[in-house]
C-alpha cells in the first residue's frame, strides 16, 4: 500500500507550475455512490470542481462532485494481483453456494424466495 | 532486473491486463502511446476549429447550439487526452504547457484533415459525417488498448461521439433531401473531402513502430484494416443519398473481399501534415497560440488565487 501515485494515475508532481492533479467522482444520483471518472489538473480543488463538471458532466444527470487531490490517495498497486488472491472457496458466503435449495424446496412442495421478489412486494404495496 | 520487468510486463500484456500510470512499463511502450496520445489530443483541439469557424454561420440556431455543443466537446476529449498525455510525459520531465507549446513549434503533428479548410455548410456536414465517421472508427480500434487510462478516456469519447455520428448524419440528410443546389453543395464538399478521407487512415504500409504497437496491444488493426471498414460502412451510405464518389478506380472486389481505390497523393498529403502548410494549417495554428497567449493572465490569476486560498 502507498500513497502518492493512485491505480489509474501516475505521480504526483505537478504537470504545470502551482497546479495539482485532483482525481473527480461524480454522483449521479441520491442513490449511487460517487464514482470515480477521471482526473483534472487545476490551480486549486474550488478550480477543479469546475474544470470536473465542464469535462464530465456535460451530459447526462450529476448531483453531487468529489475532487480529491491524486496525492491524497492511498492505493494498492495495479500490478499485484496477490492482495486480492482469494485463498480457499468462498461460496458459502455468495447466493450461489445456495442453489440446491430450490430443488429441496420442491420435496416440500414450496418454492425458494429470491431478493427481487421480496422487495418487489414489500416497495410496491 | 530491467530484462526480469521486461519479462514481467509482457506477460501481463499477453494475459490480457491493462497497464497503468504508475506501473513498470518498457521507455519505447512509454514512447509510444505518448506520441499516439498527444497527437489525438491536440488533433481533437485543432479539430474543434474547422467546425467553430461555422457556429457563427450555423444555418438555424438548433444547429447552431448542436455546432457549439460539439465544439465543446472536441476540446473537452482534448483536455481528457492531455491528462492521460501528461502522467506519461511526467517521467520525461514535460509538462502540459509543453505538450500545447508543441503544437505552437511543429513538433507535434495533427490530422491532415484539420489543415483543410471547410468554405460551405455542407464542408460542415461532411466534417460532421465522414471525418468523424473516420474518427470513429480509428478510436473504436483503440478501446482495447493495453494501456487502462487511455482505455478509458476512449469509452467516454466514443459514448459522445455517438452524438457526433447522429448529428453529422442529420446535416447530411437534410441537404440531401433539399434543393438542387444543396445537393450539388454537398456533392462538390465531398469531392473536396474523399482523398483527404482516405489518407486520414495512414498509409497501407505496416511501419515498424506500427508492429511493436501491436506486440504491445497498443493497437490491434492495421491502417489498411481501418481503411476498409470505413469504405465498406459508407461507400454504400455515400451512394445511396446520391452522391457520387470522385473515384473511377472504387471499387469492391468480391474475389479478395476488398475495396481497391485510387491512392490518395501519399507525398503532397503527407508533407501538409509535416510541415503545416494545408490551406488553414498557418491560420488555426496563430488562433491556438493567441488563445494560448492571451489567456495566460487567466492561468496565472487562477494559480495566484489558489496559493492566497491555501494561506
């Protein structure tokens, strides 16, 4: 882990004279998270709110920018594929480690419930 | 060790993953994209001006406002590409201000087909047509770049050059669907335009920097490869609103399954690029530098006013 030089971009030294790289998430609504979308280089983060909304939310609906200074952020580095390694199975932790319950509820002579149709029913009255 | 990295990386690369900013990469694979990058960011920049030269002229204010809009987003893929440019330039110690300073000097070319000049409204739609048509099929290409952030940045660009392709179709369509002189207007537009078209793609040779962008999954299609997608997406389209293409020689050749065509003039196309001496290459590059110019107390006064908010 390090800090100073995120996935997507390189170091953090400045590519002109008192500007910074600010990396910019855009939320495109209430209910999405901030999603990351690209980088701007700007004089301070008050200036890279605005380069971010002229160079990505030109179309399409945003309710809420992040800029981040790119020095800022800590990252894993995007050649180590090892800290994501998963060990050992992990499907008893997934929806499909589960997919013979439909077939035992059929000797019950009932059906298994899936998430949709919970909140399906629940939300819509 | 460089050799182990060498090793390393191009496992990666033939795995399929996508390299970033901060990881190992070999100098010519640095070399590379920061040539192809920085001359498609600074050909989205001068190709915004062949357009902007017609907002004032835009025939109705709703092509007016589509113009403007595509205008703005030339300059705005311009500014995405730059970015990606400049974390590769980095560790060669240039900057922004030197990638745009080059297009001042001649040191970084841009495409043959923005030193043209577009004296009709139909030049616009051609633009708008064919030269993004062209564009478009030479970005696609590249969306399965080894390198992530200009991977990236191209997904963006191709969602709005979508626009783009409807909007120079609509312009088409018009014209071809109006008067006698509209069309006769868009007919002489693309015989400006067609050998400047087929040049656009680079010539049939593969190079040998062109090989080791393929070694290194840069790119995966040769310029000939493009060439004929496009001739065969719109050689049809281009007949079928009646225009006539300026080519005795086209043809498409069932047995080979290829267009054969008229060899754009490689030389004279060629040394328009090299030495900006097209028709507009001298006027659009004095625009750039006096827009470079003339803002620079904007670029300062913003760099003074974020030190006075930091203190």
């Amino acid at each position: 882990m390090r800090s100073g030089g995120v996935a997507n971009g390189a170091g953090a030294a400045a590519s002109r004279p008192g500007h910074e790289v600010y990396e910019v998430f855009v939320q495109s609504s209430a209910l999405e998270p901030h999603t990351h979308v690209g980088s701007v280089l700007a004089p301070s983060a008050e200036w890279a709110l605005q380069v971010a909304r002229e160079n990505f939310a030109r179309r399409g609906t945003a309710v809420n920018l992040w800029v981040v200074r790119r020095r800022d952020i800590a990252a894993t580095p995007a050649d180590d594929g090892d800290f994501f390694v998963r060990e050992f199975d992990r499907t008893y932790r997934e929806v499909s480690g589960y997919s013979d319950n439909a077939r035992r509820w059929k000797r019950f002579k009932a059906r298994a419930m899936t998430m949709d149709e919970v909140m399906d029913d629940v939300r819509g009255g | 060790m460089t050799q182990t990295l060498y090793t390393r990386f191009m496992a990666r690369i033939e795995r399929g993953e996508k390299i970033e900013a901060a990881d190992w990469m070999p100098d010519d694979y640095r070399q590379l994209l920061l040539r192809l990058i920085h001359m498609h960011a600074v050909s989205e920049i001068m190709g915004a001006y062949p357009e902007k030269e017609w907002v004032p002229r835009a025939p109705t204010l709703r092509r007016k406002l589509s113009l403007m809009a595509k205008v703005q987003d030339e300059i705005g893929h311009g500014q995405l590409l730059l970015r990606v440019a400049e974390d590769l330039a980095e560790p060669l110690g240039r900057t922004r201000d030197d990638l745009m300073r080059d297009v001042m000097t001649g040191r970084v070319k841009f495409h043959n087909v923005f030193h043209l000049e577009a004296p009709t409204w139909a030049d616009a739609g051609i633009i708008g047509w064919l030269v993004d048509g062209a564009a478009i099929i030479t970005q696609t290409a590249l969306l399965d770049c080894s390198y992530g952030p200009y991977a990236r940045v191209l997904r963006r660009i191709c969602a709005e050059e979508s626009f783009h392709m409807q909007h120079g179709e609509s312009i088409i369509l018009t014209l071809a669907e109006g008067t006698p002189a509209q069309r006769e207007m868009l007919q002489e537009a693309l015989e400006r335009w067609w050998e400047a078209l087929l040049f656009f793609f680079g010539p049939p040779e593969v190079t040998a920097s062109a090989r080791k962008m393929m070694e290194y999954r840069i790119r995966s299609r040769t310029n000939e490869e493009l060439r004929q997608k496009f001739l065969s997406r719109y050689v049809p389209r281009i007949r079928a609103v009646g225009l006539r293409i300026p080519d005795s020689r086209l043809r498409f050749d069932e047995e080979t399954g290829r267009w054969t065509y008229t060899e754009p003039d490689w030389e004279r196309l060629g040394r328009m690029v090299r030495e900006n001496d097209g028709p507009k290459s001298r006027e659009r590059i004095g625009l750039r530098r006096r827009a470079h110019e003339e803002q620079a107390w904007v670029r300062d006064a913003l760099v003074r006013a974020g030190h006075a908010a930091m203190v």
